[in-house]
C-alpha cells in the first residue's frame, strides 16, 4: 500500500480541500436564501422589514443592488450585467489559482471567496440584485445586512491574508540552496 492512502482513497490535495470550501460555502448560501426567501416567505416582505430574533441580532430583508455590503451598487440592467461580468471574470481567474495552489490556507480562503461569489451571482442573475438578511447591533452600533456568501467571501479573504503574512518566505528546501558559502 502507498503511504498516505488507506482503504484505497487517497487523501484530498490542496485543490481538493479548496473545492469542497467552495462547494459548501456555495450550497451553505443558497440553502439560506431559498429558506429565508421561500420557506419563511421573505420575498413577499417589503424591502428593509425585519424580524427581531435576539436583542443582538434581526432578520432584515434588503435587496442588495451591489457587491459585499452594497458597495458599488448597480445602476439599472447595464450596471447588473457589469457587475455579473466582472463576479465571472473573478471567479475564473480565482479559479485558475485555486487550481495551482499548494498550501491549504491559501486554498481553503479562494475555494470560500470562490463559492461566496458564484452564490451572489445566482442571486443577481435570478433576481437582478443580491438577496441580504442577517443583521447584528450592539449599543447603537451595527454591521450591515449580509448573506452567508458575504461571510465566506470575508473569511476567504483572512485566510488569504493569512497565507500571505504569516506563512514562512522560504521553506526549508529554499534555505538548503542558500546556507554555507555562495558558489559563484
């Protein structure tokens, strides 16, 4: 038997781990929003109605014409479609260095920012705008209304933080080429 596979399964790969974040980020989102919009019947309720849930925390409907936490919002069908081009076009270039990746923090954070944007590109290509819920305040302070795919988006994006700032410049077969004296 080859090291590292048991009962004839090989362990998943860098990439493999990137998917499936990206796979559950994806169904994780879509999940909530055909409950919130069908099961709960959101979708009927007029833009900016809530539901209290705790003293923290509402279910608020909003339409989100933009991207992440209504920046740049889209202005009529032109803007939509901008907005729907330019989430294609990050999502395939994402793609591409989720495929290349070699390091787990680096691929689990472009399989989350992955799965976040297609799941609000389903959403902006089925109803022209991004559907938000959840909302959280504290004393008088409160965050914007978002979806699940905004908070795997801004996971996504610590971890590739993460990858980048905190993981060693050069490994130890960098430093083996590089220790004693230099050879001309």
């Amino acid at each position: 038997m080859r090291p590292g596979i048991r009962n004839g399964t090989a362990p998943l790969s860098e990439r493999d781990w990137g998917l499936l974040s990206a796979v559950t980020a994806l169904v994780l989102d879509q999940a909530t929003k055909l409950l919130m919009l069908y099961g709960f019947n959101f979708r009927a309720m007029a833009p900016g109605s809530s539901v209290d849930v705790l003293p923290f925390f509402n279910l608020v409907m909003v339409w989100n014409p933009g991207v992440s936490y209504g920046l740049f919002p889209a202005r009529g069908p032109w803007g939509t479609a901008f907005l729907a081009l330019f989430s294609i076009t990050a999502i395939l270039g994402l793609g591409w260095w989720l495929w290349n990746a070699r390091r787990r923090p680096l691929a689990l954070g472009l399989g989350l920012v992955i799965g976040g944007a297609v799941g609000n590109l389903i959403d902006r290509l089925v109803y022209g705008k991004v559907a938000d819920f959840f909302h959280f305040y504290i004393h008088g302070y409160d965050w914007y209304v978002f979806n699940i795919a905004d908070c795997a988006i801004t996971f996504g994006v610590g971890a590739l933080l993460y990858d980048a700032l905190l993981r060693p410049e050069h490994g130890p077969a960098d430093r083996e080429g590089t220790s004693g004296s230099q050879q001309c």
